[in-house]
C-alpha cells in the first residue's frame, strides 16, 4: 500500500485517539468519554473531564478512569451477542466499546470481554483538557488514582447497566437478565431476556433490552422470542474445521421475533405491558419517565402509524399520548415522539407539500420551510435543542426553538456539521469543517474546556465542489485532484451510497479523506445524494417509496450528466463506479442497466434481491412482497446477469451477517450461468464492516481493477 493508505489503516482512518461516546453526569460537570492513548493505539479506555475544581485537580481535569490495556492486557473474545450488536451500531474499536451512567452520573459501568467493571468518578489527575486561562495554568492535585472493581458476573456478560445509585448492576448472558448482587431475573422460558432484537438494534434505533426504574427497585426489560424466525448461516472457508455460526433473521415478508415488555419488581413480581401487538409490533424506544410511569414507542409494521404510550408499571396498563402518522412512512426524527417537562407532547411533522421537516408541540407545528429538523437533542434555557439543516443540506447547525413560537435562536451555526450534547445546561458541542474535528464543553455559567483529541490530523484539507444540480436540486460533490491543470480531461469515479438513511454530500471532513486519494490517483471524484436519501426534504427523502432502483440510478445519471456540463474536465466517456452496501447495489446496477454511462464498476457488499434483506428496513420503503412482487422484482438484480457488458468486480466479507455474502453469490452465480465473466473477491472472516486496514487493502485492489478496465 501507498503511504496514504498505510496512514489511513494505521490510525483506523484517522479516528484512534478520538474522544467518542460521551455523556454528561453529575447534573453536567462531568464528562464522561472513551479514547485510546493515541492515533495507532485503536485500544479505548474510559476517561472523565470534571469541569468544577475537586480534590483530584482544578476544572478542566481529565482523568483516566479505566485503563483498557491494564485490565485486559491480552484481549479477548467477545460474547457473540455483544460482537453482533457491534456490527448493529457500526462499532469496531477494541477495548471498552460503551458504558453506562448510574442516575446520579457519579459512576460508570462497563463490559469488557466479557467481564464487568464499575467505577466512580474520582481518582489522580493525570492529564489537564485545554481551558481558559486562569485554570489550565493550575497545577493538577494529585489525588488517589480510580480504581475500577470487578464485578461478579454468571457468565460472559453484555450490556451491564447500574442502578441510580450504583449499588446494583443488571447485565445479560446466555441470553437471561442477571442483577448483581442477586441473581438471574428472567425465567427459562426459550426466549432471550434483556436484549434488543435485530430489526431494533439494525433498523430502529434502540440497541438496549433493559432499563433501572429510577429508584432502582424494578426493571423493565424486552422479552424476545425468534424461534418462528429463519436462520441465517456462516461458516468460515478458510477454517473448516471450525462449526458454523447462526441467528435468526427477520427475512422481508416474513415472522419478526416477537417482542414483549416486562416489569420485574420487588418481592419477585412480574408485570407484562399491554399494547396492541400485533398492529403495532415494533418497539423503537422505551424509558422510565418516573418509578410509576413508563414511556414508550410503538410503531405498525410498515412505519406509518407511530404511537407514543404511558405504562402503568403495576398493572401494565398503557394509554395513548400521541400519534404520527404518514401515509408512505414515518421518517424516523431521533428526540420524538416525547412528553417535554411541561407535559406537552413533542412529535414530528412536516410542512406542507413536503418541503421541511418540522416540530409539532401539542399537534401545533412550530418551526416552518425554513429549517430542516434532523435530531432534537432535549430542553435547554427553557427551549428545545436542535440539531437542523439551516442552509444547504451538506450543513448542520444547532439551534434553540421556542415550544411556543417556534423563534430559531442560534447555538453553533458556523459553516460546517454541529452536533450537541446537553445536560444540567452544559452542552458539548463537536464541529466538523474543512479544518477537522473540534469539541467543547460549554457550561451554564459560561467557561469552556476541550477534551483532548489524540487523534491524526487529517492529512487532506478537502473543500470539494458542491452543486444541486437538475429541476430536483440533487446534492453533488466534486473533489479533483491537488494541483489539477485546468482544461486536462480526466476520467471520472462515481463514489457513491445512495441509499436511504445515509447523506454522503456532507462538509464532515473525515468521509472526503478517502475521496481526495481517490482523485489524486487521476480520477474526476463524483458523489451524489439521490432522492431517497435524508435531510433536502421530507418529499425528496418519500421519492423512493415503492422503489429503489428507477429514482436512484435515474438521478445518478441526470446528476453526472449536468455535472458533465458544468465541467468539461469530467470524461464521461470513461466512468466507473464504486460503492458498498447500498452503494454496491447502486454500482453493479449502474453496469448492468446502463452500460452506455458507466463503463465499469466494483460492488461491494451488495443487497441484490431485497426479498433476502431484512423486514424492517426493506417493508418500510417497498412494502410487503407478499402484495408488492412487481416492486421487488423489478429492484432485483438476479434478473440483468446476462445483461452484463461492462467489467464487474464483486467483493463481498463471509462473515457479514447484515448483508450476508448471499446475495452477491447468487448474482455472480447467475452472471456464470449467462456466460458473463466478471471477478469476484470473496473476504473469509470479514463483516459488513471493513476495519484493521481491510478497507485500505480492498482500495488497492479496486484502483488496480479500475486501471486495468477503464476505457
């Protein structure tokens, strides 16, 4: 690999060393974050920036709290629910992966391996976050070092959670719900207790089974049947001697697990949820708002009908807050549906004709066209605090929204993605410009700190060209190579994703690394955010109901054609195409249907026939295939093997149990049957993610295909 490539494996692409997964404790004067000790060490251990003067040092501390390295020096091997959750929520560092607040955020609990710690959020200063003057000057206090205490566990344990006060730890393995001290909580009944299904974890944003009543004298946790749910099957090439492995999957058209709530009380009580199942099977979130009343979120199988529900803890009785509804789906907006501290009820909207996605307090839409709602991230100063779209799509700024005006006050609204976390009117605030990543702690009595980022730098600073181009207003992107000639004419690289859920024209710096690299290898780097993807609009986002195939490639082809226009360096006589997951399906499309704009592609991880993908995802934007069979055979891809004229490379990991390996054997399976030749990289052990250098090593190989069959 070239220099670029090796840095990019190396410092797992410019992320080791990173703070990430913060929370705020202690009313927000702690800040609690994982990072490894810097940009090769992929390793994370848990750490806390205290941003009040204390015994273990002034304001602005940060403290190791948790050493991973220490406590597990040789590693070790995940519990298989923990290492399939990791691939649910995209993680891939080692070490201590996530952790969990007691109610008083004054301690922390953590799985590692296995293995489950507490700690409390004290111990010797060891390094002192940039502060403002008067602090950062201070000498640190030398306090008694945190030590982390191991607690007693059944088994390999998963996803420990602490009570209020930390006294008591809930924690899964084997598939049952343990406290400790106690014991097992949940009956032996063939169900698996306390863990999120694969439809949540995947697709709807909840990735937790089990939740301390505020008091911690209860616990409510998912109970989750599968046994009416097909398997999915991997077994390793490269180690046959090794048995396979299998889980249920929710297969398009088929039986979801099915999941129930459950409250385990004192004296060994048990109390089940009661809501209508059946019509509303989905849960995408659940809370206690207090020790006598649970919230959660119910949604229909096709997400067009999402309830906001009371419990009753102690008789399971639930009742009816609100309801949103749309007639193709309900867009998932992360902060709604939920009762704000007045008892008003928050949900989302959209304005009409679809032009902005919008906040409804009470039924009442408060905010208009021109903002784009993208994530409330709670109340703050008495208003809502929101992540949103203000100016072109490829931005986000933070905002205050007055729940009774709708007034837009500004928090972080420079150029580039802001993102905010709150509590007790502290805020950390991440941006993400042209210039990197950047973090602050903001507290309510106006001082600011920074956690410290170990990470690389990154080595390109990427401004590419951005354009909405055609009478849709599609976002694109072009990045050429440094030190370009004006006039030279070069080949063009389609970079793609393409599908719903993700934006890949954004101004976070971080995605456009690879690109420059792409185009410094003498590429005309294109990308484009079709309609169906997030954050233009709600009508732009629905474009894609009952169909994938026919908007995505339409678009794609509309937007390189009038970027060909705009920029007569693009030679759109030699285009090639590359992409993974969603955008592997979109670039063996591109060859297989039209073959007279793209020349050759490399797929990656391709979901080819939706019918194989799983319920929640695929129902939601081309319903059953049971009454839809036109929509999923026309979005196959089986069905254009023999039309296959264009150079076709397919990679595709053997363990990658979202998209499983599948659907591209089944595709190149049909392309040997039609006489088709085509290459195909297939990845033993590897997921549907591509860390430890995978990914830079697939970039090397894709370059040297891309060269060799380009026109």
């Amino acid at each position: 690999m070239d220099s670029f490539l090796q840095l990019s494996a190396r410092t797992g692409r410019f992320t080791y060393g990173a703070p990430r997964a913060a929370a705020f404790g202690d009313r927000g004067r702690l800040l609690y974050f994982l990072r490894s000790t810097g940009p090769a060490d992929p390793v994370d251990s848990l750490w806390v920036l205290d941003t009040a003067d204390g015994p273990a040092g002034p304001a602005g501390t940060e403290r190791l709290l948790a050493d991973a390295a220490l406590l597990a020096p040789a590693g070790g091997e995940l519990p298989a629910v923990e290492r399939r959750l990791r691939e649910r929520i995209r993680l891939t560092a080692p070490g201590i992966g996530s952790f969990a607040l007691s109610g008083d955020g004054l301690s922390a609990v953590f799985a590692l391996y296995g293995r489950v710690f507490r700690v409390r959020a004290h111990g010797r200063s060891d390094v002192t976050a940039d502060a403002p003057a008067d602090t950062a000057s201070r000498a640190p206090a030398e306090a008694p070092a945190a030590v982390p205490v191991e607690v007693p566990v059944a088994g390999p344990a998963f996803d420990p959670r602490p009570s209020h006060d930390g006294s008591k730890v809930a924690y899964v393995t084997g598939d049952a719900l343990y406290v400790s001290p106690g014991g097992r909580v949940s009956p032996a009944d063939g169900a698996r207790w306390g863990v999120a299904e694969f439809a949540a974890a995947e697709e709807l944003g909840r990735s937790r089974g089990h939740w301390w009543s505020p008091d911690g004298t209860a616990l409510l946790a998912a109970r989750v049947a599968e046994s009416a749910l097909p398997r999915r099957w991997f077994a390793d090439p490269a180690h046959p001697e090794r048995a396979p492995e299998d889980f249920a999957y929710p297969q398009a058209g088929g039986p979801n697990a099915d999941v129930q709530l459950w409250v385990f009380g004192a004296r060994q009580s048990r109390v089940r949820l009661q809501w209508d199942a059946e019509a509303f099977p989905y849960v995408s979130d659940a809370e206690w708002d207090s020790a006598d009343e649970i919230l959660l979120t119910v949604q229909d199988r096709l997400q067009q009908t999402v309830l906001l529900l009371s419990a009753d803890p102690a008789t399971g009785r639930t009742r009816e807050l609100s309801r949103t509804l749309h007639p193709l789906w309900v867009d998932p907006l992360p902060g709604t549906p939920a009762r704000l501290p007045d008892g008003r009820l928050l949900t989302s909207a959209d304005t009409p004709g679809g032009a902005a996605r919008a906040l409804a307090v009470d039924g009442k839409v408060r905010t208009g066209e021109g903002i784009q709602v993208r994530r409330v991230a709670g109340v703050h100063a008495g208003a809502l605090l929101v992540e949103a779209g203000l100016r072109d799509p490829s931005e986000q700024q933070v905002v205050l929204v007055d729940p009774d005006t709708g007034e837009v006050r500004p928090v972080a609204d420079g150029p580039g993605v802001h993102a905010v976390l709150a509590q007790g009117g502290a805020l950390l605030i991440t941006t993400a410009d042209a210039d990197g990543v950047r973090r602050s702690v903001r507290t309510a009595d106006g001082r600011a700190f920074a956690p410290r980022d170990l990470s690389e730098p990154l080595p390109y600073r990427v401004e590419p060209r951005l354009a909405r181009v055609t009478e849709r207003g599609l976002p694109t992107a072009l990045v050429l190579p440094r030190g370009h000639r004006p006039g030279e004419r070069l080949p063009v690289l389609l970079d793609v994703y393409g599908g719903p859920g993700y934006q890949a024209v954004s101004a976070e710096p971080r995605r456009w690394q690879h690109r420059q690299w792409w185009a410094d290898q003498g590429f005309a780097v294109v990308t484009t955010d079709n309609r169906g993807t997030p954050f233009v609009s709600p009508a732009f986002a629905h474009a894609m109901y009952r169909g994938f195939s026919e908007v995505t490639l339409a678009d794609q082809v509309d937007a390189l054609l009038a970027l060909g226009e705009r920029h007569p360096e693009l030679d759109l006589g030699r285009v090639a195409v590359r992409g993974w997951s969603y955008g592997g399906y979109l670039a063996a499309m591109a060859v297989l249907r039209r073959p007279d704009v793209f020349h050759t592609a490399v797929a990656g991880a391709a979901p080819t026939d939706f019918r194989h993908y799983d319920t929640a995802y695929t129902e939601r934007y081309l319903g059953l295939p049971q009454e839809h069979p036109e929509v999923y055979e026309r979005d196959c891809l089986i069905g254009d093997a023999p039309a296959l004229s264009r150079p076709l490379m397919l990679v595709h990991g053997l363990a990658d149990d979202n998209v499983h390996p599948s659907h591209t054997l089944l595709l190149s399976q049909a392309l040997t049957a039609a006489g088709r030749p085509h290459q195909l990289l297939a990845l033993p052990g590897v997921t549907h993610m591509t860390p430890g250098g995978v990914d830079e090593k697939l970039m090397a190989l894709e370059l040297d295909f891309l060269r060799r069959t380009l026109p």
